[in-house]
C-alpha cells in the first residue's frame, strides 16, 4: 500500500506546523488571576508536558468557551429553583 502525504513523517510534520501557523491568531499579554495551586499545576503540567502554560491554558479554555457561547444566560428576574 502506498504511503501518501500526510500518512507519511513528513506529510505529518507539514500538518503540524500548518496547524501551528494557522493557531497563531495575534497573541495578546493579559493578566489573569489564578489561585496558587491552579498555578502550581499548571506549571507542574508545563514541564512535564514541555508545552508553555500560556497554550496549555488556551487549549483548556477552547471547549469550555465554546460551550458557554452556546448557552443562554439566565435573564435578570427570571424564575429560580426554590
């Protein structure tokens, strides 16, 4: 069977970089406030995992925003449990 493109090392190291090119949407430094054990994880994660804290935290937030984008908030005055 023939290897083809991105089958192969090579096709695979394209897709990769591709991908990093295409993630490299305009980065923005930001402040944002953890507590110190997140951080402590996080950086815990960063070594182990030899990834910076800064992609780590933007592929974990990835599903979660997208979910809440999704989701209606609740209206001021709305009905509540209880």
């Amino acid at each position: 069977m023939a290897t083809t493109q991105s089958d192969s090392v090579g096709g695979a190291l394209v897709q990769e970089l591709s991908k990093k090119l295409l993630d490299q949407d305009e980065k923005t430094a930001t402040t944002l406030r953890l507590k110190r054990s997140t951080l402590k994880r996080l950086k815990a994660q960063e070594q182990r995992w030899g990834a910076s804290m800064s992609l780590i935290t933007e592929r974990a937030l990835e599903p979660v925003l997208e979910e809440l984008e999704k989701a209606e908030p609740p209206t001021k005055g709305g009905d509540t449990d209880g």
